[in-house]
C-alpha cells in the first residue's frame, strides 16, 4: 500500500482509517488522498532557471568558504592557539 518511507505512509493511513469510518456509518461516499511532496514542473525553461539559480548559489559558497577557513586559521596562528 504504501513504502517505507513516513511522508507516504501517513497519507495511506489517514485515508484507510476515513474510509473505514465511513463504512461502519454505512456511507457511500469514499475519500481519496494522493500526496505530491515535492514541487513539480512540467515546464523545462523552469527546470533549467531552477538549475542555474542553484548553481550559482553552490559557486557562490563554494568561493566563500576557502577565505573564511584561511582567516580563521591566520586568527587562530596571531593568538598562538594550540590544538
């Protein structure tokens, strides 16, 4: 019915226990759930400026993380810190 992971389970199982409450008030109505976690997009154009927003997001740290390790080593050496 559902895989192991929590984010599709908990749907299945509001869905199986609304759909036997309802059969045990003899209704014959039925309930029906689907669960989409993620965002999707049919469209490429948007899958392609998704992509290069992340992308320059990861260069951009990816150029600002060297600088702080250095300044932080070089304040680590004035003071004479010990490891």
């Amino acid at each position: 019915m559902c895989s192991a992971e929590p984010i599709n389970c908990f749907p299945m199982l509001v869905n199986i226990l609304s759909n036997t409450f309802l059969r045990l008030f003899n209704s014959t109505a039925r309930i029906r759930i689907w669960s989409e976690p993620f965002y999707s997009t049919q469209s490429p154009e948007i899958k392609i400026d998704i992509f290069f927003i992340c992308l320059s997001y990861m260069i951009i740290l990816a150029a600002g993380l060297p600088p702080h390790f250095a300044v932080s080593s070089m304040e680590d050496y004035k003071v004479k810190i010990m490891h």
